[in-house]
C-alpha cells in the first residue's frame, strides 16, 4: 500500500474518504473488523469479491462494514489511475473506530493484498 499511498494520494485518500461516507455504525466498543475487496478499472467493486477477512465479533459493527463498502464501492472510488497498470486492485480495509466524536471514525489497513495503516 505505500506505493498506492506514495504514487496516487488522492485516490488512496478518496479510497477511505468514500467509505467513511457510507460507513454508518453508531454502537461503541473497541471493535475491529477487515473486509477484503477488489476495485475494478472503472472504479466499481467486484461484488462477488467483498468478503470478510477477520471479524469483529459484532453482527452489526461487521455488516456496518461491509456495507460501507459496497455503499463505495458503486463508482464511488472513480476509475484506477491509468498510471496504476493494473485492471483490479486487490484491498484489505480494516475499520477500526477509535471513539471519536460521531462522524469521526478513523480507518487504517486499507491496502492493495495485504495490510497495512491508513
């Protein structure tokens, strides 16, 4: 991922700024759950590609997330950089609210097959 976050900060940043946008969970608790994806060329989500990687043990926080993604992941994201070179980006993003005030919940592990921290 710090080659995408290095070469495309913008669409590394519009990748946790759409997302953030439809993630709408408002429970508490230290929860943490990743779900892995794969964003096409024309900046769509493969949405046989969503799935879970780990989770966090809440039903709701869990599905929260998945639906963020999906939410995003209908163009959202705009097409991949033509620099990029690739026809599928491969994610793993892993939310992680850190009990901020509502409508400031921060991301990290967003990254192309692996983890990483946004």
């Amino acid at each position: 991922m710090e080659g995408l976050r290095r070469d495309f900060p913008d669409y590394y940043l519009n990748i946790q700024r759409q997302i953030q946008r439809c993630f709408e969970y408002r429970g508490s608790g230290r929860l943490e759950t990743s779900i892995v994806f794969i964003i096409r060329r024309d900046g769509t989500v493969d949405g046989g590609s969503i799935d879970f990687f780990e989770r966090s043990g809440n039903v709701n926080f869990d599905y929260a997330a998945m639906g963020a993604v999906e939410c995003a992941g209908n163009g959202r994201f705009g097409p991949l950089p033509e620099e990029l070179g690739w026809d599928r980006l491969p994610i793993l993003f892993t939310f992680r609210p850190r009990g901020l005030p509502e409508g400031q919940i921060p991301f990290s592990g967003a990254s192309p097959g692996g983890s990483g921290t946004v």
